[in-house]
C-alpha cells in the first residue's frame, strides 16, 4: 500500500506529479477518486480540481472525476454531468417554445379587428 508522506510546506506541483507518477503505474489507472483519496492521501478538493482543470485526463484515468456543480454527482464529462446538462437544454427548449408561443397569441389578427358586414 502506497501512502504519500504530504509535507506540509509542499507545493502543489510537486504532488500533482507524485499522484500522476502514482497513478501512471499498471494497476493503479483504474482506481477511483475514494481509492485514490484513501493510497495517497491527499484532500479530495485536489483531485477534482486537476480533474476540472483537465490535467488528470479522463483518456488516462477513466475511473476519475469531480462533482457536478448542479447536482453534485461525480462525474468525469464536464462542470456537469450528462444528466443536468440534458435536464438544463430540455428545460431551454421547452422555454423557447413557450416564447415562440405567447408571442404568436400576443400578436393581434387583423381579421378580430376588421368589421364584418352582415
């Protein structure tokens, strides 16, 4: 079991590049965040701040990622995950129709306005 000795006065370069040299062996690409967190023993704010920032590649570390900002579910797409950013562009198009919609009632007809003659 591998426990990184974190030295209080450490820069964060530096354990950036033992965490990647950490990760980069054979067995250890798969692990997860809580994994991770647990051999190393590093600050979760760490990780999902490489992994936001991408310089923990999720080509290399599939298994890793940060909390969705909406939701807060881990996720290793984006700032959010699939489920929010589907839920936010459902939400967007739904709000344009609406739009589309109330201006078409708003719009006057010039047959309500015309006289008609019996």
């Amino acid at each position: 079991m591998f426990n990184m000795k974190i030295r209080p006065d450490a820069n964060e370069d530096v354990i950036f590049s033992e965490v990647v040299h950490f990760l980069l062996r054979k067995n250890n690409r798969i692990l997860s965040n809580d994994e991770v967190i647990e051999r190393t023993g590093i600050p979760p704010e760490l990780i999902y701040k490489w992994v936001k920032t991408g310089r923990l590649k999720n080509s290399l570390f599939p298994n890793l990622g940060a909390p969705c900002e909406r939701c807060g579910r881990i996720t290793n797409h984006a700032k959010i995950c699939r489920h929010c950013a589907n839920s936010i562009t459902s939400t967007l198009a739904q709000e344009e129709k609406d739009k589309i919609w109330f201006n078409k009632i708003q719009k006057p007809t010039h047959r309500a306005n015309a006289y008609r003659y019996k």
